[in-house]
C-alpha cells in the first residue's frame, strides 16, 4: 500500500528548503544593499548649497524638458504645473500630455494657464496614439501641452519624447512636486560625464501630511494616517538603500517613472518607453542597459538622493492594493521579456546582480514569502517541523526585517536630515518596526495578486483616487 506519510514528508521538506534558500537570498541582496549604500554615502562629497550649483553650472546647464503624462489629474495639475514652471534651472520647458483625460484636466490647463491652439514642427521618432492638438500659453514660453487620444502611460511619453527638443529629458507624474533645484542637482552627473551619462533618477518622497503653499513643500511633516507613514519607511528603504546601493555598481535597473532624467538620444535609439506595459519605467532601464551593453559603449545609469520630488500616497488599502499589484505586474513582465538577460555573461553585472536581485526579489520572493506565512506554521501543527526550528524561524524573520528597516531610517538621517523634528524619528523608528507585524505581510499577499492577475494576462490599470497635495479647501 502506498505510504503518504513519506511524500508528505518530502513536498514539506522541499518546500521548506525553497523558503529557507529563498529567504537566505533575499537576505544575503538586502545586507548587500545596506553595506554599498552605507558605502556609497561614506563617500559622496557634502551636499552643495543651491545657490553655488547654480554658480558653478548655470552657464553650462543643457537644456531639458520636463514631460508630465497627466491622466484624470484635474486635483493636482494646475498646482503642479505652476511649481514646475518656478523651477530653478536656466533653460526647460514643461510639456503637459493630456492622455485622453475623461475629467476636466485639460480644461483646467486651458483655463489655468489661458491656453491657445498653435503649431510646433516635431519629429516623430517614436510611435503613439493621435495627437488631437498642441496648446501654448501667452503667461509663459516654458509652457506646452499636447492633448492626444488615450494610450496609457508609456505612450504619452514617447508622444512628449517626440515634441520635445532639448537633448535632456525629464519624466515627472502629474502629481507631483519637485523642489526648486532638484533639476540641478539631477543635471549635474551630465554635466560632469556627458559622454557616459544617460540617466539619472532622483528621491521620491511622501508629501502626505506636510504643509503645501504655492506648489512648495514649505514644511516637511509626517503623514497623520498610519497607511502613509508606513509607506515613508518603505520609500525610504526603496530609494536610500537599494538604488543608491545599485547605483554605485552601475547596475541601477528602475529609475522611477514619478521623477528621471534621461538623454534624449539613447532612449529615441531604444525605442522609446513600451507602449502598454505595467513597468514602463524599469522596461526602459533594462533597454538601455542591453542597448549600450550589445554596443559595447561605456555608461552611467546613477542615482541621486538630494534631487527630491514630492508625491501623493495613497491613503487607503483599496487603493495601495491596486498600486501593488500593478507593480508587481510589471515587474513580472519586463523580466520575462528580458529573461535572456539573466545570469547571461554578456551582460555582466547587469545580468547576474540586477537580474538576480529581480528574480530573488521580486519573482520568488512574494511566492515564498506567503508559503511561509501558511505552511510553516502548518508544518509545525502536523508536527513536521519542531517547536525550536518555528520559534528560530519566526524570530529571524522579524528581528531582520526591523533591522533593515531600521538601519535604512538610520542612513536617511545621517546623510540628508529631512526630518528636522526629533520626534518625527521617533514615530518613524517606531513605524520601521511595526511595519513588520502586518504591512509587510500584506503586502506580499498582494504581490502574490500580482503574481495570478499577471498569469491571467490581466491589463487593468486600476484608478488611482487623488485627495490633493494642497490640503483642505477652507
């Protein structure tokens, strides 16, 4: 008679073994990432005043054009054009796309800015959905907007990309606020290595909670609803240490779609962003990586922590859900389609360490993360899996994923001190330890999402509820 017992016993171990290999990498790539990025920050030269930026690189500054796709952004994206427009830089023009908007977005730009029909000559490079018509204003000559039909995200920048004409480009979400010289500072690795530098991403931080005037962060302050403070540790985390850890080995894969500066010429030869593609920000990374890597050309892909852009969280579980899950939808679908990529000798680091970090991260990781969560407790029920090994187990995970968050907020207060306030450390140490017991949990139940939703080839892009960055009206 077959004995169920032993394969029982077989699958369990098995897949004890993935969670336990899997977590040991994850692991291994988040202690990496703390020591390069401490590394890293050990060594970047103390942070310039504004005013000696502008003196040292004013007169040799490129010129950049600021792409904003704006999709049903009628809350924010008169405030945040304004704020775009008092940037400090010498020489930019801001390009508006109306993505085939079904609110009143391009009726407040016409209205907020007395927007006029004109015609502009422009190269089209890269394809996209029609141009219904481009809009000037008479307020300002830094100011354009394109109105065209709807095709998501990554088409309205190839559109921008097209009547752009400054070798630079930046890509900004409509939500957005950027601060004075965070153009600048962004700048200023293509100032400094114009021959290798193609891109540059910036910090994205949470505006939720801190005081707004005139499109300006005028007081940094902590969100007053718990789901937005845990997402400063987790954006804190995101940006402070994995990215500038990536960054110092040159094998940075996501310059994020909310704030990146790109050169116009490398992303044209790529072919501009994908169009319909969940992670268009992390597709184009990867494409530029594979593009100067097959050309054998040397190259910067880097990113900066000062050059800060300001952005909405979502302040319910509904809505955060949708972002995750997207998230993870394109993360998934940009390393199958460079799946070549992986563990590839051609494309060196890139290959093993970016690809590797995807795979461990963002493939398994959520799979296993959630096996755990369910079976090794079961295991031990069955009495599988000893008291000692659950309570080791249980107590590793926890005491590692505090720490990481932790020392991450540790960095960010060594380095650039934006929480001016003792006691906003406070609440966000204690914030980085809670995040742990719950969030963290949730989270990777909706990156599993993300894992069937990208199975069932689901497209939905979901919507993303904006309260405003301006505050209450009074």
């Amino acid at each position: 008679m077959f004995d169920w017992s032993q394969e029982i016993v077989l699958v369990a171990s098995i897949l004890s073994w993935f969670i336990i290999v899997t977590g040991l990498a994850q692991t291994a790539v988040y202690l990496l990432q703390l020591i390069i990025a401490g590394y890293a920050l050990s060594k970047r030269p103390p942070v310039a005043r504004s005013a000696l930026l502008w003196h040292r690189y004013g007169d040799v500054a490129p010129p950049i054009a600021l792409l904003v796709p704006a999709y049903n952004e009628e809350v924010n994206v008169v405030e945040s054009v304004h704020s775009m427009l008092a940037l400090e830089y010498p020489n930019f023009e801001v390009i508006v796309i109306n993505d085939g908007s079904k609110d009143q977005t391009l009726q407040r730009l016409i209205e907020g800015f007395k927007l006029v029909k004109f015609h502009r000559p422009y190269e089209e490079a890269l394809t996209h959905k029609p141009i219904r018509g481009l809009y000037s204003s008479p307020m300002t000559e830094r100011l354009f907007v394109v109105d065209k039909e709807n095709g998501g995200k990554a088409d309205a920048q190839n559109a921008g990309i097209n009547v752009c004409r400054a070798p630079l480009f930046c890509v900004i979400d409509g939500d957005s606020i950027l601060e004075p010289d965070a153009l600048m500072r962004a700048a200023q690795p293509f100032i400094d290595d114009p021959e290798r530098t193609i891109a540059v991403g910036g910090t994205i931080r949470i505006a939720n909670g801190s005081r707004i005037e005139g499109g300006r962060v005028r007081e940094v302050r902590l969100p007053h609803r718990l789901l937005p403070l845990l997402q400063v540790v987790e954006y804190l985390r995101a940006f402070l240490m994995a990215r500038l850890a990536w960054s110092r080995i040159n094998t940075l894969m996501l310059v994020s779609g909310a704030f990146g500066l790109f050169r116009r010429a490398e992303v044209v030869a790529v072919g501009g962003f994908t169009s319909g593609s969940m992670g268009e920000d992390l597709d184009l990374v990867i494409k530029l990586h594979r593009h100067m890597m097959d050309t054998k050309r040397k190259y910067s892909i880097q990113f900066i922590p000062e050059p800060v852009c300001w952005t909405e969280a979502p302040e319910t579980l509904r809505v955060l859900a949708r972002q995750r899950t997207r998230w993870q939808r394109g993360a998934l679908e940009c390393f199958f389609r460079y799946r070549s990529m992986l563990f590839n000798p051609r494309y060196g680091r890139v290959g093993f360490l970016g690809f590797g970090h995807i795979l461990v991260v963002d493939v398994l990781g959520p799979i296993s993360e959630v096996l755990g969560y369910v079976l090794i407790p079961a295991f031990w029920l069955l009495g599988i899996l000893s008291t000692e090994y659950l309570l080791a187990f249980t107590s590793l995970v926890f005491t590692y994923g505090v720490c990481v968050s932790v020392c991450s907020l540790v960095l960010e207060e060594a380095e650039l001190r934006r929480f001016p306030r003792a006691r906003d450390l406070a609440v966000l140490t204690a914030v980085a330890v809670f995040e742990n017991f719950g969030y963290r949990q949730l989270n990777n139940f909706w990156r599993v999402k993300g894992w069937w939703q990208y199975l069932r080839a689901d497209q939905s892009w979901g919507e993303m509820t904006r309260t405003g960055l301006t505050g209450p009206k009074k």
